[in-house]
C-alpha cells in the first residue's frame, strides 16, 4: 500500500534537539586514545553540542586527595587528569554537561558500588567536603577556562539516585542535592544546576517528593533531569543481554507524563526538562545496539522527542565503555555510535541525519518526517522490526508530492539498512573475529557506510514528485535542492552520445 501525501508549503517549527547533548560513560576514558578518536569521528559530522559521563570525583580522575601531617587532615585538590579531559572535550567543539559523583574514597561512608570499575556510591562523611570539593573544582575551571565559559556548563547532582547508583535514602540524597546545588550557586549564581537524575522506578514518587522539598526549601533548582529506556526486563545469556523493547513511543508517553507532573508545579513547570541518558537497552552488552533494527527503531523517538525535552542525550556515543567489564570483541552489543577501531555503527546515522534535518517541520508521521531549511528539502524515514513477532514488517510505501522551488532540483538519498551500513553483518561474514588486523579493520570501516545514490527532479504540475521505499529496518534520508544546469556552457558536449550521461 502507497502512502500518497501532497506536502504543504509551510509548515511549523521542528523542535530537534538531536544534537544537544550526548553520553560518554565515565569521565577517566576521555584519558584513553581511542575515546578520543571517536570524540572526533562524531564531531565531524553530527557535531553534539555537550558531553555527560560518570566519575567527575572518582579516584581515576584523581582530583580529591588527603594528606595528614601531625595528625592534622589536609585536603588536597589534583586537577591533572580534569584539564586534560576538558582539554580534549573543547579541543574537539563540545562542552561538559557535568554530573557531580561518584564519592572519592576519602570521603565515602561505605564499600557500596556499581560497575567494574567499582564507582563508590555512599554519603559522604562529610557534607561540608563535599561542598567545598565541588566549589574548589567550579574555581578551578573558572580559572583555566575562563568564568563566561563555564557559566554555560550544565550541572546535574549525582546519578539515579532511586537505585543502586545511591546507597542512601531519598532524604539523604535530598541533602546531598542541597549541598552540592548552594556550592554551585556560591561559585556563580548564572551556573544552571539540576536534578534529580532518576531512572524509571518509582517515578511519580521520585518526581513530587523532590519537586515539593526544593519548593518547600527554596533549594537551587534550573532544569529537571532524568533518564529514559524503553527495554523490558532483561535476560542473560552467556555474554550478551537480550530484552523485549517497548514500541518506541513508550518514552514520548514518559516524556509527556514528566511534563504532566512538572505542570503541578508552578515554579519547575516551564522548566528546561534534559533527558541525560536514554536508549532501548540499559545494559551495555545487548545485541540490540549494533543493528540496522536499532538506527530505525532510536529514529522515531528522535523524530518526536523535542516536543516534549530539551535535551535527550543518547547513552553513549563510544564503545570505549567499560561498566561490565571490558570489552570482549569488536561487536558486543556496547552502547556506543561507534565501535571499536572507530567504526560507525547504524544508529549513528539516526544522529547524523538528525543532525541535518530542517528546522521547518511539513510532516510527520510514524515512520517520516519531512522538513526544510535554507532552501531545501530533508526527509528522514525509518521502518524498525524487532523481529521478535517472526513476521516482518512490510515495506513503507510513499509518494511524495513536494512544492516546487522554481527549477531543476537533485535528490540525494543514504540508505542504511540491509547490506549498507551495517558493519555487524560483515563482521558476522568474517566469522566475527574478536581482534581485528589491519584488513579486517579497514573491510569493516568501508562496510559501515550508507549507499548514496542520486537521481534528477524536474518540475510537475508545480511539485517535485519522489516515491520512497522504506524496507523493514531500514533508515534513509533525502536531501532535494535546487541546480542550475551549466551543461549549455559545456561546448560541444554531446548530450545524447557521451556514454548515455544526461
């Protein structure tokens, strides 16, 4: 069945905010080659405005320290490894969105913590430490980065604190919220600082018990934060994770209940709203992630988000990630856009092409978006299968009729989906070797690009008419500008005899 649509002149803003902000896993990999190779490869093209990660005060970053001498305690600050991160964070056009956690060993009050590298999560021992932890560390870029700089960092306290990622209770991360959100505001009252970063247990609770104690306290607060997946309870197998996923719309539905429950709030209800982490699956060894299913499937969420957040930062841009454990292969179902040796997984290209997308919204349906900007057209669909129903999805038909911009156009279309751009099925050809050499790297780097193809538009009846095939998980975009044909200028050229070129 063909989807006919006559696409209307004007349309109304598109709000995408693809681009705003993206995961990085803890901050200490920014220390490691290859992360900062794939910091460049995304910023090449999809260009993300601000970067999140764990472990700003964790002790691979080394910045908390304490030294005693004659039995006096004196606390010491190491910003080496910090200047070196942010260093290569504004080296490469992106700024920190900053999450204050985990607890230096110094200052915890327990051995509670998560992931493989053992992020400490308890209370501090001392609440004024901390506190003055987080404004030696604020002083400190402020100084190296200059104070109109860092005013523009985001801040948000801790990381979901309604689970593991907390080992005190919800009145005591309401404390520590406090602390760390009066020493941002000491440092600079202009530094935008937010909470309280949950994850989707107990979100209606979470949500008003936070709202009213900062209502009720006066308690610094600029945005909301919070995190968003839409995978089904997990199982385990061997080395991999797999889920059944809600239909991607699960998240809109939870973005839109956030907004219903700030709304009750006069105060936060036109507060910014930042999603600091969102996927499918929130464990970092689901196949989900490599696959072409994932770029359509992670389409559509972005395709809507923006009407609801102001920022939704995809959980992460590299598969240099080391939460459970490190990485055993090339394709190992990690989080990342990119994959080992700097190979573009599908999903970066849901990013990419967001990335390029009008900010003049025509239509929008489940599976397309049309917009415009500076005088050309992008469309962007997508068509995602889990296949775990075993019947695939049929192809998405439509045929577009688009108003004309008053001469011959070109249409440029990237297709990812089948055999293009899908480095995980060349991989799987190879007989998935967990180390790559030189051959094998440089096949899979090749094989993690879309197919281009272009075709000629002339005008009809005032329209450019395109018919658009959406194959199940696929992903494409079409970009359709106008040209001036110069081919009369070319003396002599034989149009008709010069190997069939038009």
């Amino acid at each position: 069945m063909v989807t006919k649509i006559q696409i209307p002149a004007l349309g109304k803003p598109f709000k995408n905010n693809a681009t705003f902000c993206v995961g990085s896993g803890r901050m200490g990999l920014a220390l490691q080659k290859e992360f900062t190779d794939h910091l460049k490869v995304i910023q090449e093209t999809i260009r993300f405005q601000y970067i999140r990660g764990h472990g700003l005060f964790c002790d691979d970053v080394g910045i908390y320290r304490e030294n005693e001498i004659d039995v006096d305690i004196h606390p010491f600050y190491n910003f080496t490894y910090l200047d070196r991160i942010i260093d290569s964070y504004l080296e490469n056009r992106i700024r920190p969105f900053l999450e204050l956690g985990f607890m230096p060993e110094k200052l915890k009050t327990g051995e509670q913590s998560i992931f493989y590298w053992k992020g400490n999560v308890t209370p501090p021992e001392s609440y004024e430490k901390w506190a003055k932890l987080i404004e030696t560390t604020l002083n400190h870029l402020i100084d190296r980065y200059g104070r109109e700089e860092v005013i523009n960092w985001p801040i948000e306290v801790w990381n979901e604190p309604n689970i593991s990622f907390w080992a005190g209770t919800m009145e005591e991360y309401f404390k520590l919220y406090d602390y760390s959100a009066n020493a941002v505001k000491k440092v600079d009252p202009r530094i935008q600082v937010g909470g309280p970063v949950i994850c989707g247990v107990e979100t209606e609770k979470w949500l008003r018990s936070f709202f009213e104690h900062c209502v009720r306290n006066n308690s610094p607060l600029d945005f909301i934060s919070r995190h968003c997946y839409t995978a089904a309870e997990p199982v385990r197998k061997g080395h991999y994770v797999y889920h059944k996923f809600q239909h991607p719309t699960y998240m809109i539905e939870e973005l839109k209940q956030t907004r219903q429950i700030m709304a009750d709030y006069p105060k936060i209800a036109d507060m910014p709203l930042h999603i600091t982490e969102f996927s499918s699956s929130y464990i970092p060894i689901c196949p989900a992630h490599d696959t072409t299913f994932h770029a359509a499937y992670i389409a559509r969420i972005l395709s809507e988000a923006g009407e609801y957040a102001d920022s939704y930062s995809y959980w992460t841009f590299s598969d240099v990630f080391e939460e459970a454990d490190v990485p055993k292969s090339i394709f190992h179902g990690g989080f990342g856009l990119v994959a080992l040796h700097s190979i573009k997984k599908p999903t970066f290209y849901s990013f990419e092409f967001f990335s390029r997308a009008g900010q003049e919204l025509l239509y929008r349906d489940e599976h397309l978006i049309v917009t415009k900007d500076k005088g050309k057209y992008i469309i962007i669909g997508w068509n995602w299968d889990d296949m775990q129903s075993h019947k695939t999805m049929p192809d998405k038909s439509y045929a577009l009729s688009l108003p004309t911009m008053g001469q011959q156009a070109i249409l440029v279309k990237k297709v990812v989906g089948g055999a293009n751009a899908n480095p995980l099925q060349t991989w799987s050809n190879m007989g998935k070797p967990r180390n790559l050499n030189p051959e094998q790297k440089r096949i899979l780097q090749a094989s993690a690009e879309p197919l281009q193809s272009d075709t000629k538009l002339m005008e009809q009846d005032g329209f450019y008419k395109v018919h658009l095939e959406i194959p199940s998980n696929h992903l494409c975009l079409l970009e359709i500008f106008p040209v001036t044909d110069q081919t009369d200028t070319y003396l002599g050229f034989d149009r008709d005899g010069f190997f069939g070129l038009k």
